[in-house]
C-alpha cells in the first residue's frame, strides 16, 4: 500500500505483512510473560497466603525457589543415628511455644526419623526428652522470613535468627511444661552439625535444648543452631 504525505511530495509504502507479524509477535510475548508471572509468581504466593501446605506449584516455582519453599531434606543428620527404644510412657507429639517469635503451638515429632519434617518439628532420635539431662535436638524448616506463618512447616522457623540471650522458649512435654532461655547461637556448615553432642559441657549434667534451621532464611548453605538451659 502506497501512502502519500500531503504536506510534502514525499511517499512511503505500508507493508502490511511485516507489520501485522510484528503485532502478532509482540502480542506472544506479553501473553507468555503474564502466563510466566502468573504462573510463577502471582499463583505461588497466594497459595503461600491461603494454604498450610504447598503443592508443586509453589516448590517448583521461581518464587518458591528463591524463597525456600523447595523441598530440603536434612541429610547431614543422618550421621550418627542411634537406635531407640519404644518406651509406653513417651508421647508421639509435644509442643513448643516461643512468644518472641509468634510461636504459640508448633508441634514436635517425638524420636523423628523425617529428615524433611514439613508436617511436624522434628525431635532427633535419640537425644534428650524434655526434663531430662541432656541436650533436647530439635530442627525445622525456615524460608524468607516475609512468609513466615506459624501453622506451615517449610516456614515455622524463618525468624529463629531473631532469638537472642535470654528469650525464652517454652516446652510442653507430657503434661509438663518446661521453660529455657536462650544463651547462645551458632552458624554451622551442615556436615559440622553434631547433633548427638550436648549444648554444654556433659559433666555439668544441665538440661539444655538445640533448635536447628538453615541460614540465611530461605538458603540451605549454613545451620543455625538456638541453644537454651531450662530454667524451669
């Protein structure tokens, strides 16, 4: 098609084809790119808004990837595993309460053997129960602490890097509740993680409890581990 300017004597020709291709392909692109965020960020994160537990669509999403919402398993403590013995009197759940963190009820697996507990805290086999001598191991997932929601699993430890000396965290274990307060941290790589070591020095006999997570929020290059002595 021939188009002439009537200001000038000037003439240009419209090619249709090429410019009706160029329109097409643009159109492409933006449909992909709202599909991508759609499908990638917008619906991941109102299921992480909406639900307790996660699907594919958010673990294998880019959000869910940057975020931590990927599946991890602790596989370093695997090392060291002992065997347990059954015992009536242990209950299979107890429960840990950390007001500073808005934990009011996150339940603990007893003697767990999940090294992917996105369903319960995990209790390692094999340490102390609550009231006992010895160091009381527990781990958890964490993600970027934006997500943090007390009743899902993969976030319930994002902010444990917020605990300092003194804070308390509170034990509920068969019937009794038992309180601790917080008097170190420290940033492990994961195959230094010995969790079947006590958190002071075994001759003193305390009673002490470990809370394991990765670090920074929402990576899983480093362990952070909570220690706090029973006060109560």
């Amino acid at each position: 098609m021939e188009v002439v300017n009537k200001n000038s004597n000037f003439k240009y020709t419209i090619n249709w084809s090429f410019f009706l291709r160029t329109r097409l392909y643009t159109l492409i692109f933006i449909s992909l790119g709202v599909l991508f965020v759609g499908s990638q960020v917008l619906l991941p994160l109102y299921l992480i808004e909406t639900q307790s537990t996660y699907k594919g669509a958010v673990q294998y999403s880019v959000l869910g990837a940057s975020t931590g919402f990927s599946e991890v398993s602790f596989n370093e403590l695997n090392r060291g595993k002992v065997d347990v013995l059954a015992r009536l009197d242990t209950p299979k759940f107890f429960s840990v309460k950390i007001p500073k963190l808005n934990i009011k009820n996150g339940t603990i697996e007893t003697n767990s053997f999940n090294m992917n507990p996105d369903k319960y805290l995990g209790h390692y086999a094999g340490t102390a129960l609550p009231g006992e001598v010895g160091n009381v191991f527990i781990y958890g997932h964490s993600v970027m602490p934006f997500f943090f929601n007390e009743s899902n699993y993969k976030t319930i430890f994002s902010n444990l890097h917020k605990l300092e000396n003194d804070d308390v965290i509170e034990v509920s274990y068969a019937g009794k509740t038992y309180k601790y307060k917080v008097f170190e941290k420290i940033i492990l790589n994961p195959d230094e993680v010995k969790p079947l070591e006590t958190a002071t020095p075994a001759y003193l006999n305390e009673k002490t409890i470990s809370l394991m997570t990765c670090t920074p929020p929402g990576t899983t290059l480093k362990r952070l581990i909570v220690a706090a002595k029973q006060v109560e």
